[in-house]
C-alpha cells in the first residue's frame, strides 16, 4: 500500500474515481477556505519582499541596509521581516490545505512542503550572515537557492488552492 495513495480508512475502503479521486487523501474546501484567509496574505507578502531582495542584491551597488532589512529575524522586541515572518505561516497553510481529515497518516506532498519551508529558512538565516558581511557572491548564491525553495514550496502548495479557496500565489521570477 503506498503511504502517498492509501486505499484504506478506519471505516472500510476509501471511494476512489477518476472524477472525486481518493476520498482518503481529499481535502475540504472547508478546511482550505479558511486557511488561505488566515496566511495568504502573509505568504505572499513574503514572497513579495524576497522577490525585492533579490533586486536589491542583483543591482550594481546594492543598497545592503536595506537588504538587512528584508530579512530581519526580528529578536527581542521587534517584529521579523515578512520573508523571515511568512515561513512558520508557510508550515501552517501546508499543514491545513494538504492533510486530510480522512487519512491519519502524513501526505507526501506535506513532508515535502516542510522541507522546502525549512530550506527557506535556511536560505533565510545564510542570507542574513552574507548581507552583514556584505558578501555580494554569497547572497546573490543563497538568494538564487532561496528562490528556487520558495518557487517549489508555492508550485505544491498552488496545487491545493482552486478558484474558490483564492488566487494561487505568485511565483518569484
């Protein structure tokens, strides 16, 4: 039985067609309405602020005080860049919009979103170092490894949001 396509539930055999696909792994527009308006905004926000990061960096004299800014971690008693902000909301949304009531196991997809969260995060954190020591070489590698992250995490979770939850997320270009 493959974990990402399980054909069993507590209550019997799950349903499955070509048209409603696996009842197992299905999740409600009732759980994804909500989610999408609880983090979309903050996601995208996110994604906004990495893509002018990403200008910043990419510009012949980069303005470094305002790439620090960008990705603030946010200590003590400030509040954290959106890019750094939008990554625990990225976990959340994943979470809420690909786990299905029906199956208690983990979806694929969901393993695979954390692990794209977590190397953003990562991309985050190097980026933040790179800037302060004002390596241009290093930050436009981690930005380029940043986007790639972001642009997989949003190419799956995109795949959950139909035109009733909302408008897919834009990917970094």
């Amino acid at each position: 039985m493959p974990a990402s396509d399980p054909t069993w539930n507590t209550w019997g055999e799950c349903t499955k067609s070509e048209t409603t696909g696996n009842s197992c792994v299905y999740v409600s527009l009732k759980q994804r309405i909500p989610a999408y308006g609880k983090y979309a905004f903050s996601i995208q926000l996110g994604a906004d602020e990495f893509t002018k990061l990403g200008k910043i960096l990419h510009d012949t004299n980069p303005n470094w005080n305002e790439a620090s800014k960008l990705v603030d971690p946010g200590l003590e008693q400030r509040m954290p860049a959106p890019a750094v902000d939008a990554l625990l909301k990225m976990a959340l949304f994943a979470t809420q919009t690909l786990t299905s009531p029906n199956y208690s196991g983990v979806a694929r997809e969901l393993l695979v979103s954390r692990y794209y969260v977590n190397e953003c995060a990562f991309a985050t954190k190097e980026l933040a170092r790179a800037i302060e020591e004002r390596d241009v070489a290093a930050a436009l590698g981690l930005w380029e490894f940043g986007r790639d992250s972001w642009n997989s995490y949003l190419a799956i979770v995109n795949r959950s949001i139909s035109p009733k939850v909302g408008d897919k997320f834009e990917i970094i270009i």
